[in-house]
C-alpha cells in the first residue's frame, strides 16, 4: 500500500475517532442534568424501554458519573449520603 494511502487512512482514522470522543463527551454532558433521584428513576425507566445494547453507551456514561460523584463524595444523584 502506497504511503500517501496509509497516511489518509490514519488521518481519517483519527478524524473519526475524535468525532466519536466529542459525540460521547456531549452525551455525557447532557446526561449530567439528571442529578436527582427523581431525574435518575425517570431516565432509568426510559432506559429499560430498551435493550441492553440499545443502551449500552448511556448506561457506561451513567456509572462512570456516578462512580465520580461517590468518589467526590457525593452519592448517586449528586446528593451526599
């Protein structure tokens, strides 16, 4: 394969991949408004609508936000405990 093709290969590699980066940081930015429990239930009530897979993306979103809040000290929902 020529250089000039593997060259335009990983630019648009790494083009698609902060495309991807940037669509899950705005996902995850929007998801942050459910700081409630109340917020949280209504989302996870939407969220079990669908399948596992469907909502695979969000749901990892979802933990790893709340992983942070308990680690900051706050419990799910951004409420301390």
């Amino acid at each position: 394969m020529p250089i000039k093709t593997k060259l335009r290969d990983v630019r648009v590699n790494l083009a698609n991949r902060r495309t991807e980066r940037n669509a899950r940081r705005r996902l995850g930015a929007e998801l942050a408004a459910f700081r409630t429990p109340a917020e949280r239930a209504e989302l996870d009530l939407i969220l079990g609508r669908h399948t596992l897979q469907e909502t695979r993306e969000i749901r990892e979103i979802l933990n790893q936000q709340d992983h942070e809040r308990q680690r900051a000290g706050s419990g799910i929902g951004g409420f301390r405990a």
